[in-house]
C-alpha cells in the first residue's frame, strides 16, 4: 500500500462520523422542550377544536419531525440551528395534538338529560367514600335509558348516595330531594347496579386562587355528577353481579374496613383519628382523616406524608430500595449454590433500582393508582431505566426527559401543584448534587448531615413555591419534617403495611403516630407557625422560585444571597386596593348562599358567609379562608344578614381566622357564634365612613325584632354602601338585601324612598318568588344585579318569572353558575367582571 493510500485512510478516520453532530446533540433536548411547550400552550385554549383539527395538526407534526431529521443529517451550524427548530416545532405540535384529541374524547352530558330520572347499568369502579351524608362513588356506565329509551352518557359518573331522610343537608349538593331515600347499601368496588339517578354537568365553584373542581373532576374522566333516586316512589336499585372485576380496587376497600374496625367505637376519638391516618396511608383514603388533622398537618407542613402524593411515593420508593439492596447483598451469605445465588447473578444496585420502582408501583396501585401516584411512578421508572442501561446524562436532562415523559402520559398535571412540588424538588435536588452526597456519606454522622443538607435544600427551594401555591407555608416544616419524614417513612408506612399481614400491626402503626401528632400540636402552637401572603403576579412568583432555588445552590455565599433581592417582592407583595373613596365587591362563588367581600382602601368587610356543606366542610373553610389569605386581607368587620345556614353556614371558620374582626348581625342571643364572637345587633341607622366610603344599615329596625312569629328571612340585616361624591357629582353605591320579603322592601321602599337608589343590588333571597317586588325594582332602579346560588339548586333560583322584572328594567344580571366570583368597582358601576371569563378553560362548564 503507498503512502497516498496511507494517508486516505488516516485522514477518514479522523473524520467525524457522518452527520451533524451539533443537531443531533440539540435534537433531544429540543424534542423534550417543544413537547413541554406543546402541552403547555395547549392547556391555554378557552374551547376545544374539532378532532380533525388536532389529527391534521398531528399529522403536520409528524411530517415536520421527518424533515427535522433529513436537516440534522446535513453538515453545518445552520443546518443544526433549522434541524432542532424544526424538531422542537414538531414535538410542539404533536403534544397539542395528543392533548386536544384526548380531550375531545370525554363528551360532556347533554343539557336535556340534566336533572331528569335516569336508568342506568354500570360498575362501581372504585372503593366508595363514606361521608356523613352517604357514599359517594365512581361509575362505570355501560347503558342508560329515559323511560326505556337509550340515551348517551358520559362514560364515568361520580354519584352520591344518600342516608335516608339526608338527601339535602345545607349545600352538600343543590340539586338532591329532600325526601326520604332507603337506607345506605352494602357497596363494594366491582359491584354491578341498575340504578335510577338524576345527573348535572360536572360543575363547581369557581373562585380567584381556588381549587378548580372542574379540572379535578376532568382528570379522573367525570363530565357528570349525580344521586341516586332510591325514594318510596322511585323504582328500588337492583345489585346485578357481586365484587366482580376490580380486584385491587376490592382489596382496598377490605383493606380499609378492617383497619377502621380495629379502633372500637367505645375508643377515644383521638386514637379512631389515628387510626383513620394509618387507612389514609395505606390504601389512600384521605376522606377518613378528618378536616382538624388536615390543618394540623398543614400547619406543621406535613400534608404530603399524610396523603399518597408524589413525595410519598418517592420515599416508599428509596426505602425499598435500601431494603431491597441490603436483602440482594445479604443473599450471598445464605448457602445458595454459586448458579443460583441471585448476587452473583445480577448486581444489587440493579437488583434494588428493579426492586424499589416495583413495590413502588404495587404501593401507588394498593393506594388507588392517583394521578400523582400515577405521575410519580412514571419519573420514578424512566429515571431507573436510564440508570439500569448505563445511560449518564446531565441531570437537567435526564430531569427533562422524566417531566416530558409525565405530560405525555396526564397533560392536565402540568396545572396541579403537586407536579410542580416534585419537579422543583427533584431538579433541585439534582442541581446541587445532593443525591450524590448522601451516597458518597458514611456513618450515622454522614447520613444525617446529609439528610439535613437534602431537608434544607429542599425547604429553601419549595418554600416559595409552596407560598405561590397555597399562599402560606410551614415555619416550622423544617423541624417538623426532620423527624416525620423518616418516622413515616421508616416506622409507621411499613407497620401499615405489614399489617396487611398481620392486623395488629395496624394499631402499632396507630401507636406510632402519637408521639408524631403531639409533637406536631406544639410545633402548631408555636406563635407564628405558618406563614401566610397575598397572592402575587406570575413574574413576581417566578422570581422568587429562582431565588429560592439559588439560595440552596452549592455556590460561593456572596452568590447565593443574590437570591434573596429576588425572594423580597414575594414576601412584600399586596394586591391593589381602591383608591380613597371608591370601593370594590367581590361575591364568592359559594353555591347556595351569600358571601360578598367589600374592600375600601384601607377597611375589608364581609358580608354574610356562605352555606355549611357538611360536619366537616363549609364556604368558610373551602372558599372565604384561602381567598382573603391569597388577597392578604385582614377583615375589620363581618356583617350576617341573619341566622340561616346558607349565610352564616361558614362563619365559624371565618372568624376564626380573623380574630380582629368585629361581628354584626341578626342572630339570637342564644345562637352558638355569639359564644366564639359576641355579635353586636344591627339595627337600621346604624353607619360608619371607611376611606370617604359610607356604610349604612338600613333594616331590620327595632319594631322588626319584637315582633312575635318573625321568620329569620325578615330580619336581614340590609346594607347600603355609597362611595364619596366625584367631581362630576356622581356617587356609585351598591344595596346588599340579605333574605328580604316583599313586606320587607314594602318597607324599606316606605321608609327611605329615593335614597334606596344603587347602581348594584344583591338580590334578595337569591332571585326567590318571594322577593324581588316590581315596587322596590322600581326604588332601587339597579343598573346591575348579582344572584348568588348554586348550578341547579332545589329551590329553582332565580326564579325565571323574577328575572323577566330585572329584564324589564334593563337590569345587567349576573349569577354564580355563569360567572362564578364577580367582580365590581364602583369606578366602573355599570360593568361585572366575571371570573370564568377572565380564567376561561375548555373543561370549565358553562351553563347553557
């Protein structure tokens, strides 16, 4: 061979190999990027399109994907700049293709069939909830009929089933009879019914920061909800087939039976709460821990351990893993033959990595398979998958591929919090290699450092996202996590789970959590032990995650403390307020009920308090509590019309968390607020001035209180706001009615004529036939009406015939099942701002 050929063959193989070698190291970084993106974007959209339009757009995607790649294959910068563009604009469009299509896949309940008797066959697809006003399940439909006719429903259904003589019980579910229902059936997981039942779109309240029931319901794949008609009249409910099918689903509820049996009834309450925790953390029941225990761990910031979220995965996950890997090594000293000895055969790193992620998966399917269950077990797999083939990416790729992995798989997770709570976490936790850290520590002394290096890391980076999420966060979670997350993890989940095999572990597991919860309680008690803030913008939320997530980087301390300029707007941040002498209101979604927030510059008041859903559920706790907490308000005043539930139903809360406020109302002496707060009586000519706003009591008056037979509807406390006179002499007000009667607006109408006269009024008792009268329409001439009620509610408000008077007038009426919260400002008098429109999502209903 000469020396030219020589030359060729060196020269070729020092060549790179074929292809871009800057595109093809872009392509999957930008694959990931652009699906993340994809998804994101898709989520924004108000309405659906049809499913040719995401199949089309699929299909571009595809093709975009194919051409990506002939330009990753050429030589050049630009071309490797076009190729990953080009891959990152495919992924984009075919993750909204897959999200938009999957959506359009789940048909929503025609109007028509809303509120009508229904047949239906179906299996009861997971374990029931047992409430203090019944069961509620998941159902499985296969057919339905409207008197022996087919109709089509909506795959799932959540339905409710009442106690006998509970269908309705102050708000639990507008749309249930009163009447008296059979008593509560044997309910299994796997069961198989012929059921009559009355169906509604699945709707909820719709509030600024609140939860959206709507989308959690859109996860679990229920357009509609409902009850069962089990009445004297209504055709009695058939079990067709017994615990068929739905075996782990059938297990947990055994499971879950026989660990609540083993607290008596005669036990003190404190240890049946216990024992309620070890069935939450064992077969994810959450309804079983009661709403005190919630706040307890909320306060302590603990919640997560409590319920079966991403994070307790992960641990269940790391302690099999160790337990795992310590058996596999262990296994070499048990006189296996050399063929058969599984450590010689397989390396126990692997062995644990296989192990952890598969006890994993069997813990997150015994707890009932949750989409962040679900979502956790997919990062939890794809990340031992890359370690198992010998794959050694950067972590923020290897974190990428694990976050793209869990929206291909539950799109909507990029809108919940616990998505964001264990990506942060892990990320962050990647970024400054404490994963490494802990493996490389030796000793009790090493590991322990190591762990509370991780727990401050973690504490740092999550606290301010945990503040933009919820609005408050755990001072003490630090210390409080210090000890129970190892306690839950290392003692009490794994005597849960041994308890399956014998039961008395479960009372262990029990015992174990008390020394837990009472150190909890005086960590609770500690002044200051959560930390509360308004609700910021977007960009001032992202900038203090940043600096959250510098500070725990492992850096030089002069660089870390830049995080800090970045943390301050959060901490700072208060919404804006009207100026002096305007005002603003705000009318909760809250359903069957009132509760209207006033804000003046410097003064909150709220007025009434919304319904009392349940022993353990109210619009005080649900709605009023975390939207004054996400507004940074501090109420100086709570007025309640008068003592019905759906007004006063969630005040015990609400002035629990506001121990300033001052309370007028109507309420008898005797009623049981006046023990947590001593109301003073509103009377008419009651005022006071806020920032150049005027507040006046207008009714009841003190003849009204000593009559005899006086319905609590006739003593609403009836409120007139006006705001400070403007230049151009115009002077906005709003009139807030309560329960009034025709007697009652008669009344008023008699008594203050003209000076009745408001842009905005509340209509009084919710749009009922009672009121509204065509006289005080007439006195109160409204340029906008408010009706606040529940989607559906058994009383039919508003009343249609009602309605038509406000048409008549050209009254603007607004209610909650539109347009969820609204909004007014008495600078604008003329205008609402409704909340649905402002947030508006495709899995939003919006009433026909």
């Amino acid at each position: 061979m000469n020396n030219a050929a020589h030359h060729r063959i060196h020269r070729a193989a020092r060549q790179p190999p074929a292809g871009n070698t800057h595109g093809l190291a872009c392509a999957l970084p930008a694959a990931l990027i652009g699906w993340v993106a994809g998804t994101a974007l898709q989520l924004q959209q108000t309405d659906l399109w049809a499913s040719a339009v995401y199949l089309g757009l699929g299909t571009l995607g595809a093709c975009l994907g194919v051409g990506s790649w002939w330009l990753l294959r050429r030589r050049g910068l630009h071309a490797a700049w076009a190729g990953c563009l080009a891959t990152a604009l495919a992924a984009a469009l075919m993750a909204l293709a897959q999200t938009g299509w999957r959506a359009a896949q789940l048909p929503a309940i025609a109007p028509v069939l809303e509120g009508q008797d229904l047949q239906i066959v179906g299996v009861v697809s997971r374990m029931p909830q047992v409430g203090e006003l019944g069961l509620r399940f998941f159902f499985d439909v296969e057919h339905a009929t409207q008197d022996g006719q087919p109709v089509a429903l909506p795959g799932r259904l959540l339905i409710s089933w009442y106690r006998a003589d509970e269908g309705f019980r102050g708000g639990a579910d507008e749309a249930a009879p009163r009447t008296p229902a059979s008593p509560l059936p044997d309910l299994h997981a796997g069961d198989r019914w012929q059921i009559t039942v009355r169906l509604k779109a699945a709707h909820g309240n719709f509030n600024p920061h609140g939860f959206d029931y709507e989308l959690w319901l859109w996860e679990q794949g229920v357009r509609a909800t409902g009850y069962v008609r089990a009445g004297p009249h209504d055709s009695a409910p058939v079990r067709l087939a017994a615990r068929q099918g739905h075996a782990v689903e059938r297990l947990r509820q055994t499971v879950r039976d026989r660990i609540l049996a083993t607290a008596a009834p005669s036990a003190d309450p404190a240890a049946q709460r216990r024992t309620a925790v070890v069935a939450a953390l064992l077969t994810g029941d959450q309804a079983a821990i009661e709403r005190a225990d919630w706040d307890l761990f909320r306060t302590t910031g603990v919640a997560h351990l409590m319920s079966i979220s991403g994070l307790h995965i992960t641990m269940f996950a790391w302690l099999a893993t160790a337990v795992v890997g310590w058996l596999w090594r262990r296994s070499a000293r048990w006189g296996w033959p050399p063929r058969l000895n599984p450590s010689l055969r397989w390396p126990a790193p692997h062995a644990a990595l296989v192990g952890g992620v598969a006890l994993a998966t069997a813990y997150a399917l015994f707890s009932g398979w949750g989409v962040p269950a679900q979502r956790t077990v997919l990062m939890l797999a794809t990340l031992a998958a890359l370690r198992l083939v010998g794959v050694r990416w950067p972590w923020w790729l290897t974190w990428l591929l694990a976050c793209a992995l869990v929206l291909a798989f539950d799109p909507w997770a990029w809108l919940q919090a616990g998505f964001w709570l264990s990506f942060v976490a892990v990320g962050v936790l990647f970024a400054t290699d404490s994963g490494a850290a802990s493996v490389v520590a030796t000793g009790a002394g090493g590991r322990l450092k190591a762990l509370l290096r991780e727990q401050w890391v973690v504490t740092l980076a999550l606290t301010p996202l945990t503040l933009l999420l919820f609005g408050q966060a755990s001072a003490v979670g630090l210390l409080a996590n210090l000890l129970a997350i190892p306690w839950v993890t290392a003692v009490v989940t794994p005597l849960a789970v041994l308890g399956a095999l014998w039961a008395p572990l479960w009372q262990a597991a029990a015992w174990a959590l008390w020394p837990l919860i009472a150190f909890l309680q005086w960590l609770a008690a500690w002044p200051g032990a959560s930390v509360a803030v308004a609700q910021a913008p977007l960009v001032v939320a992202v900038a203090a995650v940043l600096g959250g997530a510098l500070l725990a980087m492992p850096w030089p301390l002069s660089w870390r403390l830049a995080g800090v300029p970045l943390l301050a707007p959060l901490l700072l941040w208060q919404p804006a307020r009207p100026v002096p002498g305007q005002f603003e209101l705000l009318a909760a979604d809250v359903g069957q009920g009132n509760a209207v927030l006033v804000r003046t510059a410097t003064h909150t008041l709220v007025y009434d308090s919304g319904p009392h859903y349940s022993l353990d559920s109210d619009a005080g706790d649900r709605v009023l509590v975390p939207l004054l907490r996400a507004l940074g308000e501090r109420v100086d005043t709570v007025v309640l019309s008068h003592r019905d539930s759906d007004h006063t139903g969630g005040a015990p809360a609400l002035l629990a968390s506001q121990p300033g406020a001052a309370l007028l109302s109507s309420i008898e002496a005797s009623h049981p607020l006046q023990t947590q707060r001593p109301a003073l009586r509103c009377l008419a000519g009651q005022f006071w001035e806020w920032d150049g706003v005027r507040f006046e009591v207008l009714h009841p008056t003190p003849a009204v209180y000593q009559g005899t037979g006086v319905k609590p509807n006739a003593l609403s406390c009836v409120l007139h706001i006006r705001a400070a006179t403007q230049a151009d002499g115009r002077n906005s007000s709003a009139l807030l009615a309560g329960d009034i009667e025709a007697a009652q607006e008669q009344a008023l109408v008699h008594d203050h004529g003209a000076a009745l006269r408001a842009d905005l009024l509340l209509v009084p008792h919710h749009g009922s036939r009672t009121s509204s009268s065509p006289v005080f329409l007439d006195a109160v001439a409204p340029r906008v009406a408010w009706v606040q009620a529940g989607y559906r509610n058994r009383f039919g408000h508003p009343v249609p015939a009602v309605m038509s008077r406000y048409t008549e007038r050209a009254t603007a009426v607004s209610d909650s099942p539109h347009c969820g919260a609204m909004h007014w400002n008495s600078a604008k008098p003329g205008a609402t701002v409704c909340e649905r429109t402002l947030r508006r999502r495709y899995w939003q209903h919006m009433p026909p």
